[in-house]
C-alpha cells in the first residue's frame, strides 16, 4: 500500500516539518485569490532537493488536515514518476 506523504495544512512560519528524510520549513504565508475569486492562504515551504541539495520553495494551500507532497526535486532533477529514495537507517 502506497503511503501518503503530506505536511501539516495549517503551519506557522517558521514551522518545521520532516517528510521521510526530507526537510521543509514554513516560510511564507500569503494570501490569494483563486480563478473562482475565493480568497485563500498559500503556505510557502523551502526544502532540498533530494538529489542534489538545492534548495526550491513548494507551495501548499493552507487548510485544515494534512497537505500532500507533490514536489521533492528541484526543477533541474523534477521527475514525477522516479521515486526519492530513502538513505539506509533512515525511517520512511
């Protein structure tokens, strides 16, 4: 079974949150207004990229329950249908 990876929905800046061995931290949180002109909160995250360190911002919207990861590569490594693996010892 396919484990979810998701970050908290409602984060504080500064909000630190560890996906397998990956880390994102909370940076931003900025208002939008969607194409249907519901206004919203965006959540701004800054994480490595797991190939090659880079950092690269992921943004999430800012709701209740817990937000799925889609993004853990920068745009240089980004490929959706390659799995990040996780280091030997490490958690998934």
């Amino acid at each position: 079974m396919k484990t979810s990876l998701s970050l908290p929905g409602r984060p504080e800046i500064g909000c630190v949150a560890l996906v397998q061995h990956q880390r994102f931290e909370c940076v931003e949180i900025r208002p939008h207004v969607t194409r249907t002109g519901r206004d919203v909160e965006l959540s701004i995250w800054i994480g490595r990229c797991a190939d090659c360190g880079v950092p690269f911002d992921l943004v999430t919207p800012r709701r209740a329950g817990p937000v799925r990861v889609d993004r853990r590569r920068c745009a240089e490594h980004r490929d959706p249908k390659r799995r990040v693996k996780v280091p030997a010892g490490a958690s998934a």
